[in-house]
C-alpha cells in the first residue's frame, strides 16, 4: 500500500511538473515567437473587416490609455473606439451624436437600446451576427425609436423597418448625403453633367508661393554618401522631383538622428519622415487600411494579409509611402492606376481598364480632355479634399466606402448627377463591373425629398390663403 500511494505521489509530481513546464516553456516561447502565431489561437471569434488588421493589438482596444481624459473612465473599449472613429462621427455631423440621448426624454429609449455606447450595435469577434458596417444588431433597429414615422411621413407609410439603411435613405450616422434638403438642392440634374473634372491639386503651387526664396537642386548637389551614389538611376530622378524642385536634399528624407544626435544616413524611409512635409497626407494614410496597422504600432500590411484577392507575386510587399509613390520617381499617374492594380485582384479592380472610366484616364494622358477629366483608382478612392484655396488628396482609403452615399457627395458629384450617382452606388452589379455601365434601377429618395418640399409649399400657400381669406371676411 505504501509502495502504491507512494508510486501516486510521484506520479501527481510529475504530472504537476509537466504541465508547469509546459507553461513556461509556452510563454518563453511567446516572448521571441511571431505575435501571429501566439494571439492569433487565442481570439474568441473572427474579427470584423474594419478591424481584422490590428487583431493582434489587442491593447488598441482592450488596454487605457495612461493620462487619457476621457468621458468614460470605466468603459475601456468605448474611449478605444472613440480614440479612433470620435474625429469621423465630428466630421459627419453624426445623425445620433451620444449628447442627444443626454435629453431626459430620450432616456426611456436607452433601456431598449444604448445608443450612447458603441458595443451596443458594434460587438467585435461574432461574425456569424457582424453585418455591414460591423453592425451586430437586427437591421430593423429603428423601429424602437421611429415606429410612427409614416404619421408625419405618408410616404413612409408601408415600409418595412428593415429597409431605414438601403442605398439613398437613411444612415444612423453620416446623412450629409441624404439631407432632404440636399437631396432637393439636387433634384432634376442630368445624369451626366455638363462640366466633369476635379478640383486640381495645388498643394505644391501654395508651397512655391509662399517659398519664393527656396532654390532648385540639381543631380551634382545631392548630399548622398558615395556608397549611396552607386545606383546611377537616382540622381536624375530625384532632380526631376518636386523634391529637388523644392530644395530638399538626400538627406531630407534619408537622414536620421541616432541616439547621440549624430545625422546617420539611412535606406529605408519611415512614414515619419514622409510627415514631416506632408502631414496631412502620413495622418489621412494611417486612418485608412492601408495604414492602420502603422497607428498601432505594427508592422506595415502586406498583401498577403489582406481579405481580398491580391495578386500573389505582391504577397509581402509591405505598404508604405514608397509602396505606391516609387522611390525617388514619385509618379502621380502611377500611384493613381499602377500601383493599385499591382496588388489588387478583385473583380472591381480588374474591370478597371476596360471601363469607360479608364478611357476618360487615357484621354487625359493624351491631351485629348482637360487636366481633372479623367477618372483612375485614386479618384474615387484618394478623394481630392478642398480647404480654403487649397486641395490636397486624402491617403485614407476607404474613408468614403461605407456608407456608399457618401462617396456620391464628395466624388460622383463632380461628374453625376445625385440621382444617377445614388443609383450607381446602389447596384451591386456595377461595383463589380467597375461602373461600366447604367444602373439596373433608380433611387427614388431624390424626387421623394423634392416631392415632400412641393408638397410643404402648397400646404403653407393654402394656408396663406385661407388666412387671407379669413381675414377679408371679418373686415367685411
């Protein structure tokens, strides 16, 4: 008996000692092991298509922020999301900002549902209830609050719940698109307008203005050590840069202050640097896909870790600045097609060449049509943002794809009309033929918001006139 109890013992010991070393054996294999083998078990649930890139950051959205004032001190996840979207939902004039249930008579509608929490309607890691737009509510939401709509909105009568969110009616949170008042200001426009170019960039030209003492370089002044100097393309190339146009040398970009403050000259060129010029294009790019994983500190993406189809053979390029603009050619016209359809292999994107779009493009490039006529990836997806005098090109890409109206207002508008345009963004079938063609269907959000101001109009001359009826009548 002794013998038996002792040989369990030893067993128990063992085991204990096993599985102890397992744990350590794990965790100090944690520590040099890629993040992607080691998180990437251990999520609960696959994450959302907004998010699946910086998945394994999981403090971006789990972890506080030291020092953060936040209006939210116990709720983590919501100052996380407000860390991120807060800015966007501002520039969106949000339909349903959190401060319009701070109204006591909207309290009653938060018990059903909490708007004033993202989670409520954005869970992460439930794909099987993960909707579009990572909504992981039923689509009919707005029944809680809106279920007597068709009382002050005939038209609305028979509609069903579910169809508030279908292409051209409403958003829960960006309508700058769907205003009835926008949408009327819109009404009766042709489907192809009469003047169809975008504003031109002229970013380069203020700098020039207001740098009117700032020198040329040539090839000859470049301040590259020699061993940078081997690759006999480079010089003319930088020389026919607006780098060299606006007198920033190699070092400019490829030198790098070490830890002693010594210029250290350096190869490789980090977002940071790219910044220090150009700010509001390094800000918008790492607020887009292509960038995100940079604002978390991770690595850049790469192809390969990409939910659409690429093309394999540019499965590790990894997207920075020098991704699309090529180092020291810096070629607009390239960035705008080329680079694109250097990775991307989706149906839309190869459609591209053979759209009418594509044609406008080659036009352009041949003088054919006016600077701005043509229409290539950048367009539509790198919208041209006008502030004051200036316009500059927005590197977040994917700020205008959800929801679709909102590329209707700040890119189709420049050569569709509002209608037309809705209606486009609206049909699958052209998404995925790259817009080559008319929409299947019409969007009647337009003529109904038109209909709705006529009909107002005749309610408030009826009334004028019964009233100066009335009036008239009591003098006599």
């Amino acid at each position: 008996m002794d013998q038996s109890n002792s040989e369990l013992r030893t067993a128990k010991w063992l085991l204990w000692a096993s599985i102890n070393l397992l744990i350590v054996g794990y965790f100090a294999y944690a520590i040099t092991a890629p993040a992607s083998i080691v998180k990437r078990p251990l999520l609960p649930g696959k994450t959302t298509h907004g998010h699946y890139q910086i998945e394994l950051d999981c403090d971006a959205c789990h972890a506080p922020v030291a020092n953060e004032k936040t209006h939210s001190k116990s709720n983590v996840m919501q100052d996380a999301c407000n860390r991120c979207h807060a800015d966007q939902l501002s520039l969106a004039k949000d339909t349903h900002p959190a401060a319009k249930f701070n109204d006591p008579t909207n309290a009653d509608r938060l018990l059903i549902l909490d708007a004033q929490n993202c989670l409520s309607c954005h869970q992460e890691h439930v794909p099987d209830q993960t909707g579009q737009s990572g909504l992981t509510v039923p689509t009919d939401y707005c029944w809680h609050c809106h279920q007597d709509v068709a009382d002050s909105r005939p038209s609305h009568v028979g509609m069903a719940f579910d169809s508030c969110a279908t292409a051209g009616c409403h958003n829960y949170h960006d309508n700058r698109a769907l205003y009835e008042k926008f949408l009327d200001q819109h009404h009766g426009e042709p489907d192809y307008l009469s003047i169809a170019a975008l504003p031109k960039r002229n970013s380069f030209d203020k700098w020039s203005a207001e740098h009117a003492d700032s020198v040329s370089l040539v090839a000859s002044q470049s301040d590259a050590p020699l061993v940078a100097k081997g690759d006999a393309r480079i010089p003319p190339l930088w020389q026919q840069s607006a780098h060299a146009a606006a007198g920033v040398n190699c070092r400019g970009c490829h030198g790098e202050m070490n830890e002693n403050q010594v210029d250290e000259w350096t190869n490789s060129v980090a977002i940071d640097a790219c910044g220090e010029c150009h700010q509001r294009q390094t800000e918008s790019f790492v607020r887009g896909k292509h960038g995100m994983r940079l604002a978390s500190g991770l690595s850049p993406m790469t192809p390969a870790q990409a939910r659409l189809p690429m093309h394999s053979d540019a499965a590790h390029r990894e997207l920075t600045c020098a991704a699309c603009h090529d180092d020291h050619e810096f070629d607009t016209q390239y960035a705008s097609v080329g680079a694109c359809q250097k990775c991307h292999a989706d149906a839309h994107s190869m459609a591209y060449e053979n759209s009418s779009h594509a044609v406008l493009w080659q036009q352009e490039l041949a003088g054919e049509l006016p600077a701005g006529s043509g229409v290539t990836c950048a367009t539509c997806h790198m919208p041209r943002m006008t502030e004051g005098d200036e316009v500059w090109v927005s590197h977040d890409q994917n700020a205008n794809l959800r929801p679709s109206e909102t590329m209707a207002r700040e890119i189709c508008a420049h050569c569709h009309g509002l209608e037309f345009s809705l209606s486009s963004l609206s049909d699958p079938a052209l998404a995925e033929n790259c817009y080559s063609s008319e929409p299947a269907t019409r969007i009647e959000s337009v003529q109904m918001a038109h209909d709705w101001f006529v009909q107002r109009a005749e309610a408030k001359a009826q009334r004028a006139a019964e009233k100066a009826r009335r009036s008239t009548k009591t003098k006599d």
